[in-house]
C-alpha cells in the first residue's frame, strides 16, 4: 500500500460544512484507490506536518499567502524538503499557490479580482506530454473560486493551463510537482453553495450571482486529475 498525504490548510464555511462536507472529504472521496491509504494533516490546528510518505495533496483555505502565516511557512518548507525528495504533489488553489510561493514564485491578489464559477481552462502545448494531463481536451470546464493568485511562476516551471482570467491555471516543477488554480475537488453542488455564500460580496463587485448559478456544469476532465494522481502514487 502507497501513504497519500493530505494537507488541510484550511475550513469551508460552516453552512457548507454542514450541508456538502469540508474540504477532506471531497478530496477523499475523489482520491480513493483500493492500493492508496489517505492521512489528513491540519497544520493550521498545530498539527505535525508527518514524514512525507509517498505522496502529498495541498487543499484549498481562505487564507492568503501572501499573509505568510506561521503554520504556512512552516508547510512551504516542508515542501521544499519533500520536493528534495522528488515525492509527488498535488496543490489545489491555496496548495498550488503555496507551492509555487516556496519555490520563489510570487503570489498575491489577482489585479483584475476575483475569479469564481465554472469556467472554461485552456491547456499548453506543454501539457500534451505531461504525465499527469497528457489527454486532457485542450479545453475543458473547471469550478474556480479565488482572489490571490501564481502572478509570476517560479523558475523553471513549466505553465500547462490557462484561462481568459489567469495565466497560471496549472504548473509543473520538476518531474513530480503539480499546481492547479482550479477546484477539481469541487462538485457542482459544492460549487453553487460557494457561489450562494459569496453573493453579497458578488453582488457589491457588480457580479451576477443569477448568471454564474444558471452557467454552473460537471467538471469531469477535472476531476479526472484527482484520480490520476491517486493511480500514479499507486503505480510508483
């Protein structure tokens, strides 16, 4: 059996928590492998950041990197050591964003806001001989939901998705390292409750609530990343 590490740096909010679950479970749920066990870590809570096992998966949180909280620097060295290690990871929204900021790239609030909803991310040419996309469709739909974002890549990354409102949807370093602004984690229930939640704020942003409620779809492609991930911590 392989050990898949999951970090959780962060909570849902409560109303979500306790209609959908929190950020765990639905990363369990699409992450199950008959030949993968999963470990949920809180650093946020203090808790111990373990060795680094097989594999690692970064959640999404409502902090801000650029906040450089204590327990999120102390999980951004941890990275490094794991990435030494050349052990695989995954980081989604925040996770991708802290991935990105241990390696010397710099996030911090988008300059055009906020991106949120279903939306449509593109794929590079790069991405066509990625371990992890490669057949991915070139264009594919993705549950977003973020304000800070990978404004400049670290060195030697390697861009794999995009979108009309982020250059830096998906990145590679090194062989074995992945992030992904998007929420593959999200279902569309999941989605709608956010988009719910967030309405007054929307709404004072000019944003149509109605609009990205009735534009909401499946996310299968993305997900589908999920369960790659798992299979390839499976067959090292």
């Amino acid at each position: 059996m392989k050990h898949l590490i999951i970090v959780k740096t962060g909570q849902t909010y409560p109303g979500i928590k306790t209609d959908h679950g929190d950020f765990e479970d639905w990363f369990i749920a699409a992450l199950s492998h008959p030949s993968v066990t999963l470990t949920v870590v809180n650093p946020v809570l203090g808790e111990a950041l373990p060795h680094h096992g097989d594999g690692i998966v970064l959640t999404g949180s409502p902090a801000m990197v650029s906040d450089r909280e204590g327990w999120s620097e102390l999980t951004a060295n941890w990275i490094k050591a794991a990435l030494a290690l050349e052990i695989p990871i995954l980081g989604v929204c925040y996770g991708h964003q802290l991935l990105a900021h241990a390696l010397g790239g710099l996030v911090d609030y988008h300059p055009a806001g906020r991106e949120i909803g279903t939306l449509q991310v593109r794929t590079t040419d790069a991405a066509q001989a990625d371990t992890l996309f490669q057949g991915l469709p070139t264009r594919f739909a993705a549950h977003l939901t973020h304000r800070q974002s990978v404004l400049s890549l670290p060195e030697g990354a390697t861009r794999l998705a995009y979108s009309e409102h982020e250059p830096n949807q998906a990145f590679r370093v090194g062989p074995h390292a992945w992030g992904v602004q998007f929420h593959p984690e999200f279902s569309s229930d999941v989605m709608s409750a956010y988009i719910r939640q967030l309405a007054p704020a929307l709404e004072n942003e000019g944003v149509s609530t109605t609009h990205l409620l009735e534009s909401i779809e499946n996310t299968p492609d993305a997900r589908a990343l999920l369960e790659r991930f798992a299979r390839l911590i499976a067959e090292r």
